[in-house]
C-alpha cells in the first residue's frame, strides 16, 4: 500500500483502498462524510469547492453536487446510497451527472463502500471503490482522483477542530 503520513492507497485491479486516520471520533468523522453542510466545505481539493444542490442521505437517497472551479467551471456528481449502517460504514453508487443528476454516459462510475473504526488514535476511514472495468479506474487516475481526494480529506483534517 502506497502512503504518505496519513494517507494509504491500494489499487488492485478494479479497485482502489483509500486509508485516512483522523484525529477524531467515529461521529463526528460520520458526520463529515454524511452532512452535505460539513461535505461543502471540504470534498473538492482547493481552489475548487463543493456545492451540494440536493441530498437525502438515507437508503436509496441521493446526494447531487458540483465541482467548481474559481473561473466558474462546474462538473457535477451524484451518488446514490444503497445500504447504510450508521456511523459504521455505507455504500453507494458514484458517477458524473448534469446539473439534476442525470448519468452522464461514457464516464467512469464506481460502487464507494466507506467503513469507519474506531481506534486508540482517532478514526480510521476507508474508502473501497470498485469500478466495472480497470479501464474505468485508469480513467479516474488519469483525472487526478487520488491527489484530489487527498486534498480534500485534507482539508477535513483542517475543518475537524471546528466539528469537535
């Protein structure tokens, strides 16, 4: 598995495993990753920034957001939670929309398991995304997915005082 401090990732075919350790407890990391409040401030690596427009976060709900860049580019994303078993870990389907989150076809979609543990230290998040074809995760490598969510799990770690 490939670090740095704080960050670990694997690929492995389809699949990509994302570890972060935070210096907080499991609720309030379930809180950071579920509330699209708490999500806006630090999903998109800066100077992007996330904007949710809708969010239902329960079993089948949807949670509908841009990127957008400070020259006002805009690329929106949905995910669709199937199974959630609080402050322990859910799962959804993620993929690139329009604006009212229609699947924008030909870009790459993966399933996000994200599992929260409690340890002596904090919470340790992982991030599981498992993709159709390894050709789907090469697309999102080659977009800059991993340096992006590092930069933004980043900037959760900066936002945790300000949730305690």
């Amino acid at each position: 598995m490939e670090s740095t401090e704080k960050f670990r990732h694997e690929i492995d075919g389809k699949e990509v495993r994302i570890e972060r350790q935070f210096d907080t407890d499991v609720a309030t990391a379930w809180r950071a990753f579920t509330d699209a409040k708490i999500l806006d401030q630090w999903w998109a690596p800066k100077p992007w920034k996330c904007v949710t427009k809708s969010q239902d976060f329960k079993e089948n709900g949807r949670w509908i957001y841009a990127m957008q860049g400070h020259e006002g580019e805009e690329h929106w994303s949905f995910m669709d939670y199937k199974t959630i078993v609080p402050q322990e870990f859910y799962i959804g389907e993620d993929g690139f929309s329009d604006k009212d989150g229609n699947v924008q076809e030909g870009l790459p979609r993966s399933t996000w398991k994200v599992d929260f543990r409690s340890q002596d230290n904090g919470t340790l998040v992982t991030s599981t995304c498992t993709f159709e074809k390894e050709e789907d995760l090469q697309q999102l490598l080659d977009m800059g997915f991993l340096q992006g969510y590092e930069m933004g799990l980043q900037n959760l770690e900066d936002l945790l005082p300000q949730l305690r």
